[in-house]
C-alpha cells in the first residue's frame, strides 16, 4: 500500500478515470458550495481556479442557504462533494442541512466537507458518525493548498463509492459496517465487531483464521477478538499465539503502521495517541485489486469510528470514574442501581470517621494516600460482583448482594489497621448506612438518599457502626428538611427573637445577669423547641450567620439596660462549637463589642463541653484572646459530656455551670444532686466560680447555697422573658425592695 497521505486515497485506476465511465476527460466534478456569505464563494472559486483533480476541472454550483442547497441537490445527483458552512442563519443550519442530505434526501453518496469561521460550532461526534462527513475545517485552516488537498480527499472518496455503487455488494457491508461499528460500545465488542464485518466483507466463514490484536502505550500485544474455532485466543499475549505466521503478519502491521496484502490480509488501525489495533484474515489467495481498494475505504472509515470510540470510553471514564482511586463514582452507582441487575439487592454508604482532621491536621496528599487506601482495602474485601464507588469525599459506596453488603462485612474492613506507604500503620473507623432494594423500582437518586438518611442517623446515634434504613428515617429526613426551609425563610423574614433568663445571687437576691435564649415560633404561632431546630442549623451552617445575630442583638440589648442594672450586670450568649470552629470567630464577636460600644466584662460565652473534644491548644488561644478583652468564659451543662479535669484546667475556664438535670426533674434525685455538691467542690478546688439552673424550690435553693454555689437560675426566679417583660421584671424587683 502506498505510504504517502494523498496516495492512501487513491482508488483510481492509473488512467485517472474510474473504472467503467466513459469519456470521462469531457466531464467535471460537479461541487456545491453552501455559504451564506458571497465572498466565501468567490473566494473559493478563485483559489481553485484552473486546477483539476484526476484529469478533471470543477465546476461550481451556489447556494447562499440550506433551503437552496436542498433545491439545488434535489435537481441534480451527480454532486460529487459539497462544501458546507456550519453557520448560516442559524448556529446549525450547516448540521441541519447534512442531516436532510442524508437523511430527508436519502444521498449516502456525496462527499460533505463542513467550514465554518466559528470554531466553537464544531459537529457533535455523532453528527460526523451518522452522516459520513469527509473533513471539518475551520475557514483559517484552508489554505489553497488545503483547500485543494481536502477537496482532493473527498473526490476519490467519491469516485470510489460511486464505482463501488455500480453492482458491488461490498459497498452497503462497508457503509453498514462503518454505522455498526460506530456505535457507541465497549473497545472489545467493537473489535469483534471488525472481525464479524471483515468476515462479511471478504465472504470468508469461522473456518478461516480472522483475528485481532490491539497495541497500547507501555503494555504488550495481546489478541483482543478473534472468530469461530480461534476465539480461545482472546486476551493471550501475542508472542503466545501458537501460529507464527500469524504472530509474524500481525506483528510487522503493529511496528510498520500500515496495511499488509502479502500472505493473507493484515489490516492497520491507527487509534488516538500510541493505541493501535491490527487484524489478519486468512485468505486462500490474493486479493484483486477491488477488494483492496474496498478493504482500504473500510479501515478508513473504522479508523474515525476507532478515534470516536476511544474519545467516548475517555469521556466515559471522567463521567463514571472517580479519577483519584479509580473506582466507579456517584453516576457509575446511580446507573447501576438503576439498571438493578438480579442478585444485587443492598446498596451501602460508608463514611471515614474524622476524615476531615486527618486533612487539617497532616495534609491534603496524606489524605489522598488515606483514600486510596481505603478504596483498595474496601475493593479487596469484597467479590468482584459487588460494586465498590466513591461517591465523594470520604463517603464510598457498596452495591452487591445481601449476603456481602454487610454490617458485620463492612465492620471487618475497618477492624484491622490500614497499612500506608512505608508500612506505617492507620486504624480507621467508618460509619454506614445501608437499604434493600425493593421490587418498587425506587431510581438509584432515590436509594442512595435512603441510603443517606440511615447514615445520618447512624452518625448521629452509633457512630462508627452501622444502621439500616428504614421507612421512617426518611419520614424524619423529610421533616427535618422542611423544618430547616422553614427556619431560613424565618431567619430571613426577622422571625427569630430573645428571650432572656436572669442570674441571681443565691445569698442576697441580686440579679448578676441574664441568659439570652433563641426562640423561634412560626407564622401560625407554634413555638418551635430550640433542641429540634438548633442541631438543624447547626448541620446545614445556617448557624453562623444566626449566632451572628445573635451576639448583636444581645450585646444591644445589654446596652439599653444601662441605668436600670449595674455596671456588673454580664449577658451570656450560648456559642455552638459550629461558630467556635469558624477562623474569625474571635474577630467578628469583638467587632460586635467594638460597634456596640459594650465592655468585655458585661459579656460572657457559654460553651458546650463538646467544643472542647477538638484542638484543645487551639480553643485555649482563642479563648485567651477573648479573655483578654475582658470577655468570660463558662462550660454550660457541666457533667453531661465528656470534659476532663485538665481540659477544664488548660481552658482557663471562669465558670462552671450545673446542668438542670442534677438540680430538678424527675432525675433529681439525692444521688443526682449529690454529683450536683461534687461539681461544686470541684469548682472550688479549681477556683473556677459556679451557677446552678433549673432550680424551682426553695429548697433548691437553699441546699445549692448550703454547698458552695454562688449563682442560679431557674423558674423560682423567673421564667425566660422577652425584652419588655424582664424590663419591667427589673423594676418590679426595685420597686419591692424599696
């Protein structure tokens, strides 16, 4: 076969004429331009003026749009190529008008070559698989040079089809061939599919030898498909194959890059970049001169439909492949669930416990190295029937049969240490939430936000197990969805307010301060429990801006007490470990105090003892920085969590404050209230002052004061009030007391 690019294309006899044409020195290559643009025309016309291609001139027809171009190819049938202008009228009337050429007129036969000054408009892949285009320029690139060398292409193209057309059957096997074949499938099936065509085209059966070997960059030869008696030759290296004839011809085509005709037919396929595929029929004698020719116009047109297809397995690969550990991603499992295979019957969500530390503290290539990790471990530990994903993050997914996708499965992954580079050992913890698939046909989106509801309960109740869903989990997810939609539109409409609870002096009565307490209660005048919404917001960071707000309105509300409290007088504000871990905390809360005008010392922050299970040095600084500016600092519901006696001791703290449950309730007990006394002593030893709440007795009362406790709040005193009430609950108090 010729080597050179204009030679490859040359299906002419050496006369220039196509075979069976007579006179063909009288005739033309009749050439349609489609341009809504006259210059473009003249253009044209003047760069090719004089020349001829295989003996013959060109001659030009012209239509300035799809429509005319319709007209014009309607009358006539002898176009041998047509030069298009992707945009006309509109963005795609050069597309629209290949799609009616071939489809609407029925004419597989003209060549089609597409310009456009747009390069953004390019055709979409199947554009250029379903209706045969010969080349797409953009009208920079055509030089006259180009110009004639493409146009060059598109005839012998033409001349062959048309001398193909006149009785060869070969001709529709190759055009179906080639739509066949550009489907969109996987690499193996298309090359079975070559093999099957080449069996069609060549009339040969399974008898004779046709096989396929393919070549990618830094992996040897293997055969990929091979037909009838052969195929036990599929994935066996090609310096395996026990024929060396046929090792030898598929061989020299792989290093030579080009067809081989000699001793059997060996055919070339060029992929993109360094893949290469070739294949060898076994054929009783030489090929005439026509089936060569009809065997170089199929590896053309498989070539592009080769190309095609390795771009949509790339494409596919970014689509339904996570690209850091190789695995199928969300789309791959969302696809699958939908197709919903028999046998596969369990979907899991597996999440890495305190993946997000393991970043901020080390870094995000450690990281990287831990998901691999995991990904490998969670791959090996299940069959290859079950699909391992990652779905995002640190949150993979399982799919598979009931009897692998586990509890107790997925528990024996983790329960081993995960073995990093260098053989460093990483003990891990996962949490997962798991659902059965049942015969209603639920989409995968469906059952992976099932899937998400038992995960999120199990986070919350069983951390680092495993829980499976059920139908009421999603009865709550949905509630707590429309809770949190309810609660932006509120936080937005200004329907949140403060209510506020005082501190009192156990011994003489005086009021040191008051508590700030958030409230919500919705149009239709329900109060909504701050335990159900506050979580909410915590998990969806509506938080942040909320406790912003409410440190505002606080801090003003302080500042309109003067002259009605003393300078003494503190407003605690409860602080979510949410808004304590955002960086400019610090920052923004004394901005709030600068444009207040509000002293440090009349503020205190009242913290849950869960802040203090992250970077305890961290907390320390910020709360140093806090305490600096005169602003204290108390652990709310102490003894309900998890504080240690030196993490209280390392924070500074300036007070401790009794949770309700050891003073009042039905579990307020002598032993309750005994931990109550024991917090007391703790707190005195530690020189860190305290405040009881929830006390509604005197006798409460009496026995805090008896014990040590300075403070306390509770309904004995006074129930939470808005601004108004605690206002003239402060000058009831003066007015008794005078």
């Amino acid at each position: 076969m010729a080597s050179s690019d204009d030679e490859a294309f040359v299906f002419m006899d050496e006369s220039g004429e196509p075979a069976g044409h007579e006179h063909a020195q009288a005739q033309v290559w009749r050439v349609l331009l489609v341009d809504d643009e006259p210059d473009v025309h003249a253009a044209t016309r003047l760069a090719l003026k004089g020349m001829d291609i295989e003996g013959r001139a060109i001659e030009f027809s012209h239509a300035y749009s799809a429509a005319q171009a319709i007209e014009l190819l309607s009358q006539h049938d002898d176009f041998a190529v047509a030069l298009v202008d992707v945009v006309m009228g509109s963005n795609d009337e050069g597309l629209q008008l290949v799609r009616r050429i071939r489809e609407d007129l029925g004419n597989p036969v003209i060549r089609i070559i597409l310009r456009t000054g747009q390069p953004g408009y390019a055709p979409e892949i199947d554009t250029i698989r379903l209706y045969d285009l010969n080349d797409y320029k953009t009208k920079s690139e055509l030089t006259q040079v180009r110009l004639f060398t493409s146009l060059t292409m598109a005839i012998r193209s033409y001349a062959q089809i048309r001398q193909l057309e006149s009785g060869r059957r070969g001709l529709e096997q190759v055009l179906s061939a080639t739509t066949e074949l550009g489907k969109l499938v996987g690499l193996k099936t298309f090359v079975s599919g070559i093999v099957t065509q080449l069996c069609a085209i060549l009339n040969v059966g399974a008898e004779c030898l046709v096989c396929a070997a393919m070549r990618e960059p830094g992996a040897p030869s293997y055969i990929l498909a091979a037909a009838g008696q052969y195929d036990n030759w599929v994935g066996m290296a090609l310096q395996d194959v026990p024929d060396e004839r046929v090792k030898r011809r598929l061989q020299h085509v792989l290093d030579a890059r080009r067809h081989c005709f000699e001793d059997g037919v060996a055919l070339f396929f060029a992929g993109r970049g360094e893949q290469v595929l070739a294949a060898f029929v076994d054929m009783p004698g030489p090929l005439p001169e026509i089936e060569r020719r009809l065997l170089e116009l199929f590896c053309g047109n498989i070539a592009i439909a080769f190309e095609n297809l390795q771009l949509y397995l790339d494409i596919n690969d970014l689509a339904y492949q996570d690209v850091l550990v190789r695995l199928p991603n969300r789309n791959a499992m969302v696809a699958a669930i939908d197709a919903h295979e028999p046998g596969m019957e369990t979907v899991a969500l597996v999440d890495l416990d305190n993946f997000s530390e393991i970043n901020s503290i080390l870094d995000d290539s450690y990281g990287d190295a831990v998901l691999l990790a995991a990904a490998r471990k969670l791959r090996l530990a299940f069959p290859a029937d079950t699909m391992v994903a990652r779905l995002g993050g640190d949150l993979f997914g399982l799919y598979g049969p009931c009897d692998q996708v586990t509890s107790q499965h997925i528990a024996q992954v983790f329960a081993e240490p995960f073995e990093m580079a260098g053989g460093e050992p990483l003990r891990l913890s996962a949490t997962a939430g798991l659902v059965r698939l049942r015969d209603d046909g639920l989409p995968g989106v469906a059952v992976l936000k099932n899937a998400g509801a038992a995960l999120k309960q199990a986070k919350r109740f069983q951390r680092g197990k495993s829980m499976m869903f059920e139908a009421a989990q999603a009865d709550a997810a949905r509630d707590r969805i429309q809770m949190l939609n309810r609660l932006r539109a509120s936080f937005s409409a200004e329907h949140l307010f403060l209510h506020y609870q005082p501190f009192v002096h156990l011994k003489d009565g005086r009021v040191m301060g008051a508590e700030c307490l958030l409230r919500w209660k919705t149009p239709e005048g329900q109060f909504i429990p701050p335990d159900q919404f506050i979580p909410l917001a915590e998990q969806s960071g509506l938080m942040i801006p909320i406790g912003e707000w409410v440190f505002r309105t606080a801090l003003k509300w302080r500042r309109s007490l003067v002259g009605l409290v003393g300078d003494d007088f503190r407003v605690a504000v409860n602080v979510s470990h949410v808004q304590f871990a955002e960086p400019d905390f610090v920052r923004r809360l004394l901005g709030i105090l600068g444009e207040t005008g509000i002293p440090g010392e009349q503020v205190e922050i009242e913290l849950t003892e869960s802040v203090a299970i992250g970077n305890i040095d961290l907390l320390a600084l910020r709360l140093d920085e806090l305490r600096a500016r005169g602003v204290r600092v108390a652990m709310d519901d102490f003894g309900t969590g998890y504080s240690s006696l030196s993490v209280i001791q390392r924070l500074n703290l300036d007070r401790l404050k009794i949770d309700r449950s050891f003073i009042s309730g039905p579990r307020s007990g002598d032993d309750h209230f005994g931990i109550a006394r024991t917090v007391i002593a703790l707190a005195r030893h530690l020189q860190v002052a305290t405040i009881a709440e929830g006390i509604e007795t005197s006798e409460q009362r009496m026995a805090l004061q008896a014990s040590g406790c300075e403070e306390g709040q509770g309904y004995l005193f006074s129930r939470p009030l808005d601004e108004a009430a605690f206002r003239q609950w402060l000058m009831d108090r003066r007015a008794a007391a005078s």
